[in-house]
C-alpha cells in the first residue's frame, strides 16, 4: 500500500514538473534569453476565516497555462500551483513547518520516486486551507522530507472535496 500511495505521489510529480522544466529548458536555449518570472495570480480575501459559503471563485492562467494562486494553510499565506494531476495537496517540509503542519521526524515511512531520486514522504492534515471564500477543513497532505518539492502543490485531495471545479478557457472555476 506505501508502496502505492508512493508511486502516485511520485506519477503526480513528475506528471506536472517534467513537460513544464523541458518547456522552459528548450525556450532558454532557443531564444538565449533569460527566463521571466511572472508574479502569482491576485488573491481574494475573505474578511473573516469561515467555511466555504456557496460563492465561486475563479482564477485566470498564467502565461504559461498554469493556475497559480495564493492559499491560506492554518491562516497563512502560501503560493499554490494549482495540480489536478496531483493526488494530494504536496509540500515540502519547511513550508509545511512554516504554515503550522506538524510531521514527525519518524512519519516519512513512505518513499515517492521522483526524477531527483528518491523522496521521503509523510501524509499529514491541514487543519485548514482556504482561497478566497473557498475553505475546505481536515485536507489531506503529502509532506515531502527536505526540500526536494520546490512549489506548493493545490492537489485533488483539496479539488475532490469542492462541489466542483472546471476549466473554460483560461478561467478555473472553483465551486465550494
């Protein structure tokens, strides 16, 4: 089963970071040019934490196609990239410790293979996460040991959970 739940992680990884690094690799050798940095998505905020209240929320691409935007993990903010292809919402260790996501040092008995090796992994609850009017509680997290995932992942154990959620051209619609 660890085994399992491994391979998905590690399949949800790759499946996301790979065709965006080969991107990025082959336009810097093309053009010569260095590559641009464009800032995270607006983020809608709430007045106050609540659960989610029926309002959608929608989220425009980027550039590059992807969705990116700001959470709020325990009430902090965090820049997410928004996965369908990730089975949980995946974080490295230091942010997890920086949004208040304990894992002990004996909980990465999983291991998720990744292009960089290995990967130590431990699941764990965000007590919270929420983008603008959209909260969710109790969400499943993947915690990966050291530093090895450099974006946060916004992955399917936070979309499953929504009403629903689509894509129209380069708009995602959130649905709580």
């Amino acid at each position: 089963m660890t085994r399992l739940l491994g391979f998905a992680v590690f399949a949800s990884i790759v499946a996301l970071a790979f065709p965006s690094v080969f991107e990025k690799y082959r336009t810097a050798l093309q053009t010569g040019e260095s590559e641009q940095v464009t800032p995270p998505a607006r983020v809608v905020e709430a007045a106050l934490p609540a659960p989610a209240t029926g309002r959608s929320l929608q989220l425009r691409a980027g550039s590059d196609g992807h969705f990116r935007t700001e959470a709020r993990f325990e009430g902090r903010s965090e820049p997410v990239l928004v996965d369908t292809g990730a089975t949980y919402v995946a974080l490295s260790e230091r942010t997890a410790r920086r949004l208040g996501i304990r894992v002990a040092p004996d909980a990465f008995t999983s291991v998720a293979q990744t292009a960089n090796g290995p990967m130590p992994i431990a699941r764990a609850k965000a007590s919270r996460i929420a983008i603008g009017p959209v909260e969710l509680r109790d969400v499943d997290v993947v915690v990966a040991k050291g530093e090895a995932l450099s974006s946060t992942l916004l992955g399917m154990s936070f979309l499953g959970r929504l009403k629903s959620f689509s894509v129209t051209g380069d708009t995602l619609t959130l649905v709580p």
